[in-house]
C-alpha cells in the first residue's frame, strides 16, 4: 500500500506513489503502453498488482511550468490517438456504447435514482445502437479517458500525458469531448473547434465527419456525458459513494442525462 508521495515500504524507489482498486487498477499499463509508443509520460518504477488492487510509484514530474492549453490539448491528443492501444486496456466500442443507456436505467432503479433518471436513460436506450453505430469509425484506438488540463504537465519544454487510470480502447472524440469538463453546460461550438484543431495538427481527418446525423461535436459529448454516467452509477453499485454525497451525485447525473438527450437528439 502506498501513501502520499512515497511509499510505505522501505524498498520501494522514490517517487510518486499511487494506490488504487478496481476497475482503476491498470494504470501502470497505460503508462508502459504510452511510454513504449515513444510519449512523454512519467516512469513507472515499480507495480505491483493483487487482489484487485495496483499499488504503483512513478517519476515525480514535479509542478508544471504552465497551465495546458487548447493549443496542448489538439496535439497531445493527436498523437495519442495515433497509437490503436494496448490489448491489455479494456474495449470501448459500438458494442460497448450501445449497452450503456440500458444498464444506466437498471442501475437508476437499482440505485434509488430520481424517477427522471430512468426515463432518460430508457430514451437514450432505445435510439443506443443507432446512434452508437459510428463509433469505430477513425480515430478509434487509445483514449485517455478523462482529458482535461490537469492531464498534461507541461515542463522543461515538454508535454507530458499523466492520469491514465481509465484509459481504454475507443473512440478519441470521447477524449476531444471530454477537455472542457462537465461543470459548465456542453458546448459544442468549443468542441467542434477543438476537433477541428485537433485535425489542423495531425489528427485524423474523420474526426470532422457526422455522425449519426449529428455534428461530431454534438455526438462527441452526448456519448462523454452518457461515459460518464456510466461510471457515476458505477461508483454508486460499488458502494464509493457516502450517503451524504449522494444527493450531488444524483443532480450531476440528472444533468448530464438531460444533455446527452439533448445533444443526441433521442
């Protein structure tokens, strides 16, 4: 078990160190994956992985020179959707995609979620396959997951990918989505120009094509909000969640439904 920026145990090498559980336990393959793609991303020293849990301990980058920004975002993220991924990193495709409208209405149920929650996940249920269709189409291959500014460390002149824990294979509009975070309402016109300079840079040209009818930006958010949903519900079935947090969990996932309705148009 590892705690604050180094480990417990006499024998680990410095570093930073990191603790996690399932399903947040296979960072130390995203980052060997990355690394050996040629990447800056921090070293991982030492991993040991048991009993659904990864203890790790990885270079300290130390603090970033500057904050990241958009100009960052489109070509890290180009370069990182140039790599189709690891086999060892878990598949996020149309088959994938389409599953999750549905198993978000059982867990609003299961999970005692406000009765709004299962009507929109059951509207985004039935039109999931169809609007899911796309999503193999390029660039599909390693996704970072939870791209936002705090994901690049920026040092020495040298752009680093760091937070990998839920990196998978799948479409990289998802990443392209997901940069502005979800505390603001979605923007497709932002996205939209992120992908745009994100092709401008070397990302693939199919990022720009519609999807399902939509505009790629609107298609990219609706599935990172319904993503992040997912995962929301997750944390709930898994018992993460305490009891007083649950009502902020319950208005973040009513809200990001009612946006994934709203820019998938189901």
């Amino acid at each position: 078990m590892l705690t604050g920026a180094s480990g417990v145990h006499d024998w680990w090498p410095p570093g930073q160190g990191k603790e996690a559980h399932a399903p947040l336990d296979r960072e130390h393959i995203a980052l060997r994956y990355i690394g050996s793609m040629g990447l800056p991303v921090p070293r991982v020293l030492a991993a040991v992985q048991r009993d659904r849990r990864l203890g790790m301990v990885m270079t300290d980058l130390g603090e970033p020179d500057r904050d990241a920004t958009e100009a960052d975002a489109a070509e890290v993220a180009a370069a990182l959707h140039r790599c189709p991924g690891s086999d060892a990193l878990p598949v996020t495709g149309a088959a994938e995609l389409a599953v999750m409208p549905q198993r978000i209405e059982v867990r609003a149920l299961n999970c005692s979620l406000p009765p709004q929650a299962s009507a929109m996940a059951g509207r985004l249920a039935a039109e999931a396959r169809r609007l899911a269709a796309p999503a193999e189409d390029p660039p599909f291959g390693f996704v970072h997951s939870e791209w936002h500014p705090s994901s690049v460390i920026v040092r020495d002149g040298c752009r680093h990918t760091y937070d990998l824990a839920r990196a998978f294979r799948g479409p990289g509009l998802i990443d392209l989505a997901s940069w502005h975070g979800t505390i603001t309402p979605a923007d497709p016109g932002a996205t939209g120009a992120l992908i745009a300079a994100y092709v401008a840079v070397g990302g693939h040209p199919g990022a720009l094509e519609p999807r399902a009818g939509l505009l790629p930006g609107e298609w990219a958010l609706g599935w990172q909000r319904i993503w992040a949903v997912d995962w929301y519900c997750q944390q709930l079935v898994m018992g993460w969640v305490d009891g007083d947090r649950l009502p902020v969990y319950h208005e973040v996932i009513i809200r990001h439904l009612d946006e994934a309705v709203r820019l998938l148009r189901a």
